[in-house]
C-alpha cells in the first residue's frame, strides 16, 4: 500500500508540469513590438514613431525599385486616411547595392529631390517638405533585383507645417515587391 502511495504521489507531482502551460511572453518595450529583422520576402513593416510601435499591415502597403528609385509606403489601417501611414520615396539618389545610405533631405520639389516622406496620422500630417536640413538613414541588407527581394532599415525626422518634429527610429522592411 506504501509503494502505492508513493507511485500515486509521484504521478501527482509529475502531472503538475503538464497542466502548467507557459505562456509566451509578451513584448516588454515598444522595439520588441515590431516585426523582426529578416530578408526573406516576408512582408513585414514597422518603426518606432517618437518611441512608439507602428506595425504596418499588409493592406495598402506598396513596395517598389526601379533603376536606383527606392519607395516603400504602408500603414496600420487599410486607408492612408486612417491610422499611421508612412510614404517614403528615395530619387535621383540611386540606391543599387547593400549598404548604408545617408541621404539629405531638403525642401526642393522635382529634379533635385532626393528624399522625400510623408506620415499621415490623424491629425498633424509630419513632412520632409517642412524641412531642409538632416539626413534619412537606410541601410539595404538585400536588394535582390533578379528575385524582387528588398530588405532593411530607415530612420529620420520629419516636421509638421506647425514646426514640431516626429523621429522616425528603428523602421524595418521586408518585402518582395513587383
């Protein structure tokens, strides 16, 4: 009767482990919230808006190189007109290979653009065109023309009509695109 107690007891105390499911822990600062960095054509895309996570859906993104022409735009809601929408276009600058890449941002509209955004939430709307110092950030950690794979990193700042400023940090891309 011993040996059966003792039997039933540790049946007991090993079924414990099977009933105490851990559950995954869940992301503790804003950078944890975006999607990781990968290069595999995965469709994710996200940034830290003055600290805060944006994580892009994949409805209305668009994501596009051609011959140096590097443009990337998506957003949290189906609509630019709702939520967080990012619009980022780099021209003229020629973007070809992997790499880090500082471009300056300025005012000028047409053929001397070379780095232009626009982020749309609510209310103000956040754009290059409001400034004309500094530098976008983007490193390319794939640019695969063959197979329409791009991937990597951006940030910059960019200002509203009033002044105030909106520091665009730790974006991420990866994408297949057409």
């Amino acid at each position: 009767m011993k040996h059966l107690n003792l039997v039933l007891l540790l049946i007991a105390f090993s079924s414990l482990g099977l009933h105490c499911k851990k559950e995954p822990d869940e992301p503790k600062t804003e950078l944890e919230k975006l999607p990781p960095l990968t290069m595999e054509g995965k469709q994710t895309f996200g940034w830290l808006a003055n600290g805060k996570a944006i994580i892009g859906n994949l409805y209305g993104w668009y994501a596009d190189y051609q011959n140096g022409v590097f443009e990337l735009s998506g957003g949290d809601q189906i609509l630019s007109t709702e939520g967080n929408h990012i619009s980022i276009l780099v021209d003229q600058y020629q973007i070809n290979k992997k790499g880090t890449y500082l471009i300056p941002i300025t005012k000028k509209i047409g053929s001397n653009t070379y780095f232009s955004a626009q982020f749309n939430s609510i209310l103000p709307s956040y754009e290059s065109i409001f400034t004309d110092h500094g530098y976008a950030t983007i490193n390319i950690y794939r640019l695969d023309t063959i197979n329409y794979y791009m991937a990597g990193t951006f940030a910059f700042t960019v200002y509203s009509q009033f002044g105030d400023s909106l520091v665009i940090t730790d974006g991420r891309f990866d994408f297949k695109y057409h």
